[in-house]
C-alpha cells in the first residue's frame, strides 16, 4: 500500500505511479497554459496555480480514464481544463467574497485590486477554451454546460432563496452548480476522453456530481471545526462575512429559546472579533454540525453506491477511498 496522492493509502502500485505521473503532467500543463509573454499577467495568472491545491478534479479525471485507455491522449489537457476552471473561479469568488486570503496567501484580489482578479480569471477561462477546442466539439460542450451551472449557482447564491423556498434545499441547488458541476465535468471528461463505455461514462459523472456536493459541505465544516489555518483561510472566514453555510442554516431552522444568540449573529457579517469567536464557539457546540456532518456523509455514501456499476479493480476501489476522504479531510 502506498501513501500518496491526498493522503490516501493506495491498493495497487502500479496505479498510484500511473497516477502520480499523469499530475506532474498536468501541472506542466497547467504551468505552459498560464504562461505569458507579459510579465504582469504571467505573474497574476500563475499565483494560484504555484499556491499549490488539492488538483481533486485533475485527479478524478485520471481516475476515471482507467476505465478506458487512460494513456489517451485528450486526458491529461482535459485534467489541465478542469483545473484552470476551478482557478479561475476562484479569483472571482474572491472578488465576490471581498477574501483577504486564500490558501493561506494573500488573495489576489488583495494583492493587486479587484479588476486584475477578475480578468486574470478571464485569462485562465480563454485558457481553457484554447485547450478545449482541439479536444473537440462535444469537450467544448462539456464546459459550456458547466459554466452555465458555475454561473447559475453564483447567481442563486447571490440572490438567496426565491419566496417560499427551503433555504436549506436552495443551498444545495448553490452547492450542486458552484462546486458539484465541475467535479462531474472531471468525471464525464475523463471517462470521455479514454473511450470508457457509454454508461460509465454517465456513472462516472453522477458519481463526480455526488462526491462534488459532499466534498463543498465538508469543505465547509472545516471552516467551522478546524482550529488552525488548516482549510488555506482563517477558521470561521464565512460567519466573518456573513455566508451561512449548511451547519448554520439548520441552527437558524430551529425555535430553541436556547439558540436565540447564536440566530442573532448568523446571517450578518461579523466584523468584531469578540463577536465572531462567540458565534464560532456557539455553532461549533450546536448539533448542527453534526447534522450537516450526517449530510455530507450521505452524499459521499450516494456517490459510492454508483460504484457497483463499474468494473472491479484499483480504480474503483480508489474511488471508495474518495468517498471516504471527502468526509473525513481536515484541510
């Protein structure tokens, strides 16, 4: 057994070298597609990509190529696309969150100003683009649907829950498009790009769109549960700014006199440090936690279900690992 990759105690050497190889293509990949003639903007667009990351979708797409000809050659660009997706997102979430942080460095919207994140994004998007269209006319397909999803859960989660709508079924909706989208793209382009049969190709994107929803609750958990910087952002960075996540929203669900503080201070950004750490240790201690714990935890057994469709071997066997990963990472 080998510890490599996430941390994860790999069954078969064979594979987590296949692996292990296939990511240090990708980030040369990722390293040509962000380079630029123009010093300012290779400097920008290469920040986050040298910030490090968990390369979850890169990786995923590797996996799923071993369902096919994993030495195909569109599976490693398409591992280079989803990945400079998730980066280009994520200079624009953080000009939309105002985040002075981001995996533990200094934001880069923080570091130069709000329009060079966001068109250092769009740099990243024609990027991507470029790659995607000498893999042909269905991978551009792909990516035109996820980022209508990208944008859409962007929007709802801008706009908040329409009248009458469950907030805690609104945020899933948000979680499924923003995160979940992107992870079953990884799944869909690498099953794709190896020529897996048909129908693993669309388990293999029902199980990325699953263990993506689980992967965002647990994401946020450990904003409110770890002590240290261990998430790449200050513990309790959403209550600061006032994004109430699956935890909060099932204490603000309930009418226990008890809970009336904590109800108070979510859904407000909480600027005053005094204030802040009261509501963190409020809904550290509140049962909800464990509930959204109990939620992330289903989404993840939901995606291994999807398993027992796919062909027996380390590939599959490594997909259950991530499922069990997602629920139970720190960081």
């Amino acid at each position: 057994m080998n510890d490599s990759l996430l941390g994860l105690a790999l069954p078969d050497d064979r594979l987590s070298e296949h692996l292990a190889v296939g990511l240090a293509q990708v980030e040369d990949g990722l390293r040509k597609a962000v380079a630029s003639d123009d010093p300012f903007m290779a400097d920008a667009s290469r920040y986050l990509v040298e910030a490090g990351g968990k390369r979850f979708r890169p990786l995923l797409v590797l996996l799923a190529a071993q369902f096919g000809d994993p030495d195909a050659w569109g599976v490693v660009p398409s591992g280079v696309v989803v990945e400079l997706t998730h980066l280009a997102t994520l200079y624009h979430d953080d000009v939309m969150d105002e985040a002075t942080m981001r995996r533990g460095a200094e934001s880069a919207n923080h570091r130069w100003d709000n329009t060079v994140a966001i068109l250092t994004g769009d740099f990243l998007f024609a990027r991507s683009s470029g790659i995607l269209a000498d893999l042909g006319p269905e991978a551009v397909r792909i990516q035109a649907h996820t980022f209508e999803r990208l944008c859409t859960g962007q929007i709802r989660e801008t706009i908040g829950p329409r009248d009458g709508q469950d907030p805690v079924a609104h945020h899933l909706e948000v979680v499924a498009d923003k995160t979940a989208s992107l992870i079953a793209a990884s799944g869909r382009y690498g099953a794709l790009m190896a020529g897996a049969a048909p129908e693993h190709v669309e388990t293999l994107t029902t199980f990325g769109e699953r263990i993506g929803v689980a992967f965002q609750l647990a994401d946020d958990l450990v904003d409110i549960t770890s002590e240290s910087m261990q998430s790449g952002k200050t513990p309790g960075t959403d209550l600061r700014e006032g994004v109430v996540t699956l935890a909060g929203l099932v204490a603000l669900s309930g009418d226990d006199p008890a809970d009336a503080r904590l109800r108070e201070l979510l859904g407000r950004p909480l600027p005053d440090d005094d204030e802040h750490a009261e509501a963190l240790a409020l809904l550290r201690a509140h049962q909800a936690v464990d509930t959204a714990r109990w939620q992330a935890r289903a989404w993840a057994d939901s995606a291994r279900e999807l398993l027992a469709d796919l062909p027996a071997g380390p590939p599959r066997e490594v997909l259950g690992l991530l499922c069990d990963y997602v629920v139970t990472r720190t960081g």
